[in-house]
C-alpha cells in the first residue's frame, strides 16, 4: 500500500511540478502584478483604472459579441444540412469547414486585406460597374468580418457534431405529430443541439474578445480593443510599458470569460434539465 | 427548400474559400501590385526561398513543434496514467488545473508566462528570451491536449492486464510499457498530433515569449504584415495551404480505412 502510494506520486511528479510552475505560479504573478505597483507596493490603483478602460472593453463585447451572433447565424443552417447528407458526404464537407482553420489565422486575415482594401478587389469591381467604391478596410465593420470569418468553423464544428446524433426519424416523428417547420425547429432541433451551440458559442467568443491581431490588421490602429492594449502595455510598440496595468487588464478580461462560461454552462444545466428526455 | 439550401451552403463555402483563391493567385502575379495582376511568374517563390529570415523561421517553427510536442506528450501521458488513478477532490483539482491554458484566452496565457519569464532574467539574472522560453511554453500549452487525448483511452482499459502481468513476474515499468502504451497508443498519438500542430500554428504565445534570436514563422509573418506590401506572404501562404490539404488528405483516407472496421461500435 505504501510502495503503491510512493509510486503514484513519482508518477505524478513532472506534471505537477510542470503546471505548478509554468501555469499556477504564472497566474498568481499575474494577480501580484495587478495588485502592485512598481515598486512593488500593494494598490489598488491598477484595477481601478479599468475604469479608463471601460469604453475598450466595450467595443470588445460588442464586437465580439455581434461576430458570434453572426456566427451562429450563418453556421446553423450549413450545420444541419450536413448533418442530413449521407455519411459520406458528410465527411467530405467537414473537410472542407477545416481545411481553411489549419491555415494559420494571420494569413486567413492577411488575406482579406487585399480584398477590402481601398483600392482592394471588392472596390475595383464595384468601380468598373461605374460605382462609386466604398471605404471598408479599417472599420469596425472589416474587424467583425475577419472575426467572422475566422471563427466560423469553429461554431460550425461543434452544432454539426450535435445534430448529426438527431435520428432522422426524430424529426420525422414531430413531422407525424403535425409540426411545422418553425416547430421542429424550435421544440425538437434547438432544444437538442444546446450543448453544441453553447461550446461554439464559446469557442468564437473567447478568442473574438481578447484577439489583437484582427484589430490591428483589418482596423488599421483605429478599433482598439482590450487586447491591443494588454499587447501594448507588455510590448510597448506605441507606448510605455507597464506590466501592472496589463496584467490588472488581463485578469479582469480572464473573470469576464469565466463569468460569461459560468452563464453559459448555466443554459446547458437549464437545457438538459428542462425535460427533452 | 433543396436548392435553396444547395445555394446557401455554396455560398458559405465561397466565402470560407475566396480570401484562399485570392492568395494562390495572387502568389504569381508577375507585378509587386496587390490588386493589379500582370500576368503569370514564379518570381515571389524564387524569391521566397532565397529569404534567408523565413527559412530560418520555418526551421525553428517545425523544431519547436517537433520537441514541444514529444515532451509533452511524455509528460501528458505519465500525468494521465497518474489522473486515471485518482478518484474525488484531488482528480478534480488536477483536471481544473489541466483546463486553465485550454479555456484561458492566448493572450492571458502569454502574459502570464511573459511575466514569469522576466520575473526571472530581471530578479535571477538567468536566462534570455528565446528558444528555451519558446520551448517552454509551448510545452505547457500543449501538455493539457495530451492529458485531454490520452485519458479517455484509459477508461476502457482493463487494468486486470497490468496486474497479471505483473503476477507473472513482470517488473511494474516493463509491464506499464509493453503493456498499458500498446492499449493507449491511440490517444497517444492524436495527442501528440494535435500538439504538434497547435505548436506550429500558434502565434500569440509565441509572440510574446520568442524574443530577438528566435522567431518562429507565424510570428515572421506577422512581422511581414507591417512592412510594406510583399506578394512573398501569398507565395509562402499557398504553399502552406497545399501542405496541409496533402496532409489533411492523407489523414482522411487513413481514417476512412479506419472507420470502416468501428462505424458502429
């Protein structure tokens, strides 16, 4: 029993001292940061100029939250029409939702720069139909199109995954029983595809709310978001650094995403309670 | 209702692909333009591979992906024989522990790992940024997807096997090795696949912790995207779009052999 217990232990060993070191030690010297000041004095100085931040913060919940929407949107439909092709087929398509998120996301929203831009693709086309041309690139707008666009398979994925475990005589048994479309909809497909709709919702949020890099090359430095600040307070390319700042910035974007993962988990609790079965 | 829903998955799938088709094209315009094409050259990727800052980039993406990658899933492994054996409050300490770099947003994780790192050369005067930091963090980004891969093949183990091999006189690693990795070896494998290319696809970790003297190639592309305009990018992106089209393939065709013997298991 004793030579047992040893044994687990060493087993444990590399992981432990690993994520203690190189995951919980670097969390709490994130929260001594935030609560610190240069000088390594306790202020609370550091949470409180959030307060300064509270607009950035914003346009990042809003963005992000307007491209997840987006998301959902576009990527329910094409979910539940692979989910209703034969097997074969299905595995083709899903292949082709992937390939483009092995391309890294740089390059995926590099790409679009070309297109949007001024003088880009969408505008010599609208030009040479004797249009006018339409200013895109550097807008809010262009920043939830390259979320959008790169999330979109992400919130694909996971409904696909879903629905495909929808039998086919499910729904054709609330056909039998005299529901319409709108109520298969609503009272037999949305209730069962909950868990696949909130980990896409999920999966596009988080990363659409605290990205840097889709802001900074589709908002041309004019849409600041929460994450080009933390960058810059690290970094300091277009100003001076500060690490107690960013890292008080980075801790209170880490409890938003735990505080809105806990309200989502709430709706599946509340889904799957509710009573399908 | 059939068609219009033909015509709306196209239109999902043009809009996934087109920024794509643009960049193929676009990689042998003959002109540095963005949007004039002056006709056909091969001319960006001749240039490409004479980049000397790319190439360079590229090997120590592809050397990072490799070793993070194998020591993490050493170290993922071992940890999920040790998780798998665990019951109660200390398993679901270690999974939550497991979790925060999956749910952690990038930019948290680097921050947090930034910090530590120069809490270190400033207070210790030890390292340097670089490739050991780089090498660092990735393996800490990547051990939880081994943990995650790995732990559900535990589950069906029958860990009777184990025993009576060692009732048969077998020491406890030789057992552990000829007799548990063989059952796993699935989940060791897609493990260390997803770490590997989480690893080479990673930029925002990468960004924070690489330092001056090593670079990997997301982070050079980034660099690129700021300096004036070079059609390189296309060139490079196309043919890092036909390198994981190939490698998706061959996966799919591998995995289509495999689905057919467990489809319905």
């Amino acid at each position: 029993m004793h030579r047992k217990s040893l044994s687990r232990v060493a087993i444990n060993a590399p992981y432990t001292v690993w994520m203690a070191i190189f995951v919980l030690v670097p969390i709490a010297l994130v929260v001594y940061y935030a609560f610190t000041d240069a000088a390594g004095r306790f202020t609370l100085q550091n949470v409180a100029s959030i307060v300064d931040y509270s607009h950035t913060f914003f346009t990042s919940l809003e963005l992000a939250l307007i491209s997840t929407a987006i998301c959902l949107v576009l990527a329910y439909p094409l979910a539940y029409a692979i989910s209703r092709m034969h097997v074969k087929r299905q595995s083709t398509m899903i292949m082709l939702v992937m390939l483009p998120m092995w391309m890294n996301f740089l390059i995926r929203t590099y790409a679009w720069m070309t297109i949007l831009e001024g003088n880009g693709l969408i505008n010599r086309a609208v030009r040479a139909l004797g249009g006018e041309g339409f200013h895109m690139i550097n807008t809010n707008g262009a920043v939830v199109l390259g979320m959008v666009y790169n999330f979109l398979p992400y919130m694909i994925l996971p409904i696909y995954t879903v629905l495909t475990k929808i039998e086919q005589s499910t729904i054709e048994a609330a056909q039998d029983l005299g529901a319409n479309r709108v109520n298969i909809f609503r009272r037999v497909l949305l209730p069962m595809s909950v868990p696949g709709v909130i980990s896409g919702i999920t999966m596009v949020f988080v990363p659409a709310v605290s990205t840097f890099v889709i802001s900074k090359l589709l908002g041309g430095g004019k849409t600041f978001l929460i994450g080009d600040i933390i960058e810059n307070y690290f970094l300091g390319n277009t100003g001076t650094v500060d690490y107690n700042i960013g890292a008080a910035l980075s801790l209170v974007l880490m409890i938003l995403i735990l505080i809105s993962m806990a309200i989502m988990n709430h709706f599946d609790k509340d889904a799957s309670a509710g009573g399908i079965m | 209702m059939k068609a219009l829903s033909k015509v709306y998955n196209f239109l999902i799938f043009a809009f996934l692909y087109a920024p794509i088709l643009v960049m193929i094209v676009y990689s042998f315009n003959a002109d540095k333009s963005r949007t004039q094409f002056g006709g056909f050259s091969l001319r960006w990727y001749t240039e490409l591979f004479h980049d000397q800052v790319i190439l360079k980039s590229l090997y120590i993406s592809l050397a990072l992906a490799l070793l993070s990658a194998l020591i993490a899933t050493i170290i993922g492994t071992i940890a999920s024989v040790g998780i798998h054996a665990m019951r109660g409050a200390p398993r679901r300490a270690y999974l939550a522990v497991n979790n925060i770099p999956v749910t952690n947003p990038d930019i948290v994780t680097a921050i947090s790992m930034m910090i530590l790192f120069v809490f270190f050369v400033t207070k210790l005067n030890g390292m340097e940024m670089g490739f050991g930091t780089l090498l660092i963090s990735h393996i800490t980004f990547n051990i939880p997807y081994v943990v995650l891969s790995v732990l559900p093949k535990l589950r069906g183990l029958n860990s009777n096997i184990y025993e009576a091999a060692q009732d048969l006189g077998c020491p406890p690693v030789p057992a552990f090795l000829k007799v548990v990795i063989p059952q796993i070896s699935q989940g060791i494998v897609t493990g260390f696949i997803m770490a590997f290319t989480l690893s080479l696809d990673d930029f925002v970790i990468s960004y924070f912790n690489s330092g001056s003297t090593a670079q990997t190639l997301p982070v050079t592309i980034y660099s690129m995207t700021k300096r004036p305009y070079s059609p390189k990018i296309n060139a490079l992106s196309t043919l890092l779009f036909l390198a994981v089209m190939a490698l998706l393939l061959i996966v799919n065709f591998r995995r289509s052999g495999d689905q057919k013997k467990e489809v319905h298991s």
